[in-house]
C-alpha cells in the first residue's frame, strides 16, 4: 500500500515539476521575445531599403515578405510574381535588395531574365537548394552585390526562431550584413559556406535522404499492409518513425522532385548509396554477423560521443511526442 502510495506521490511530484519547467520555459520564451521587440525598435540600418521578393506569393517567398512587412523595418517590400510579372521594368529598379523565392530549375533563367532591370548597386540574392547553378547565374548577370542563401525551413514555419540560414558568398558580402542582422535578431542562426561544400553536402542531406524517405513510404504502400494495421501496431519510436515518413507526402511532389533530379550530384551519390544496400544484403545473404557487427561498431566510431547524445535528444523528443498524444 504504501508502494503505491509513494508512486502515487511521486507522479504527482512529476506533474508538478513538468509543470513548472513548462511555466518557466513560457517565461524565457516571453522575455526573448521582449527582447527581440526592443532591438527590433532600435534597428534602423534598413529604414530607407526598398526590398523585392521574385515570388514572394510562393510558400518561402511568402515568409520573407511577411518578415520585411510585419517588422516594419524597410521602406516597402513587394513582390513580383505571374500576376504582374509586365511591370517588372519599373518596380525592380526601386528594389535595394532583390531576392529570387522561384523553382530551382527556373532560377538561373530568371535571373538572366530580371537581372536587366535591377540597378547595380543594389543586392540579388536567391532562395534555392542548390546554390552553385544560381550563384554562377547572379554573379554572371549582375555586377553589384550577390549573395547565396539556404532557408534550413519549411513554409509551416511560424518564425525564424532557431531556425538555420545558410549563405554562400559571392560579391560584396558587407552589402548583405544589416539584412542577416535582421534575420539573426528574429533568432536565425547563419552560417557560411562555400557554394560547392553546400552543394555536396545538401546531396547527402537532402537528396538522398528524401530518396531514401520516399522508398520507404513507397515500400511501405506497396507491401499490402494498411496505414491502420501499421499504427495499431506500432511503438512510438516507430510511430514517430512513421510520422517522418508520412509528412514527406503531405507535401508538394514538384519541391522533392526538383531537390533530387535538379541535383546534378543526386545521380552518382545515390548510386554509392546503392552500393551500400546491395553490399549490406550481400552479407545478410551469406549470413555474416560478424561482418554486419564489425560494419556497426565502425559507423558508431564516426558517430563517436555524439551518438550517446543523440540517443538522449531523441529520448526527449520522443517523450514530448507521447505528451503530444495525451492531448
């Protein structure tokens, strides 16, 4: 009785701690963004800027027009899409900043296409996943200040709040520092790399990733199972498993085909990925363990100290995520 008791006593215990955390984590939040409102009203570097978004009614063009409106910190921000595409040769040369938001496969055309109008001293930059096909094309059209930008986000994202910028520079990188200040006081966080690192890197963690997740969603529809008997049945490690998988298609299958086949890498990287699968089912065929185990202790050793932190963070996210279900 008394065991049961003191479980009791100690739920109760854990309840309250949960939460306090969740009021003290509401406060920290609040005083961020206190502070965020306070620099925000003090930052002026791009009072007199004019900012044009090249398919800002897109779903991240969208969000980087709403960051310039809704702060208020630029003279005006436009944008220029399909529907008044004809006035672009007298709005784009008022633009300071002009960042291109359009499908990868269009953005180099279009900045060949646009770049006629923009005025030299003003900034151009783009959006897209793959950067050294759009750099070249800006640094090639336009003689004024250039810049590559990687959005790490989605268009479901409510704020740049710990969210990742990446930026590849290209000319003139200054020009472009009170506008990644802004993004960094609404708590981006912006790192620099060079166009090919990203390019070869963005491979691995988008191309292939996606490819990979596609396979396994389409293995998944095809092996005669229903969606219901998969869940039923399901841990929540391998519910939330279920879940990435199953947000890819809830998506726009025109981004994830332009990710993968306007890669030019995507080919040769998910052909060594290939390589790995038939090797892996090689040695389940020949019924090694031993190999498969050497193979595992050798991946841990690249993931090294990280892996045992991963292990934690995903213990975490997989507990709010069972909280998340409670609901």
């Amino acid at each position: 009785m008394s065991n049961q008791l003191l479980n009791e006593e100690e739920l109760q215990l854990v309840g309250f701690l949960k939460s306090k955390i969740a009021s003290m984590q509401e406060e920290v939040q609040r005083i961020i963004e206190l502070a965020q409102v306070r620099k925000l009203q003090s930052f002026t570097a791009l009072k007199d800027k004019v900012v044009c978004v090249i398919g800002g009614n897109g779903g991240l063009g969208s969000i980087f027009m709403q960051i310039f409106s809704a702060t208020e910190t630029t003279k005006f921000t436009f944008s220029l899409d399909l529907h008044n595409q004809e006035q672009a040769p007298e709005l784009l040369p008022q633009a300071d900043l002009v960042i291109f938001s359009v499908p990868i496969h269009q953005t180099p055309e279009l900045i060949a296409h646009y770049s006629q109008w923009i005025k030299p001293q003003a900034g151009i930059c783009d959006l897209t996943s793959i950067k050294t096909p759009a750099l070249e094309a800006m640094l090639e059209h336009h003689s004024g200040p250039v810049l590559g930008m990687h959005p790490m986000f989605g268009i479901a994202t409510p704020s740049l709040e710990n969210q990742l910028i990446v930026t590849c520079p290209g000319r003139q990188h200054g020009f472009f520092a009170p506008y990644l200040e802004l993004f960094q006081i609404l708590g981006a966080r912006i790192v620099e790399t060079s166009a090919s690192k990203h390019d070869q890197i963005m491979t691995h963690m988008q191309a292939v990733r996606h490819f990979n997740t596609y396979l396994q969603g389409a293995f998944t529809a095809s092996e005669g199972y229903t969606l219901e008997e998969l869940i039923q049945l399901s841990s929540p490690i391998y519910g939330l498993e279920l879940i990435m998988i199953g947000r890819l298609f809830a998506q726009n299958p025109d981004l994830y085909a332009d990710i993968i086949y306007d890669n030019p890498q995507s080919k040769h990287a998910l052909l060594r990925y290939l390589g790995k699968v038939q090797e892996a089912v090689a040695t389940l065929e020949a019924g090694d363990k031993e190999k498969f185990i050497a193979d595992f202790e050798k991946t841990a050793n690249f993931f090294g100290e990280n892996a045992q932190e991963f292990l934690q963070q995903s213990a975490l996210i997989l507990e709010q995520a069972i909280e998340l279900k409670k609901l």
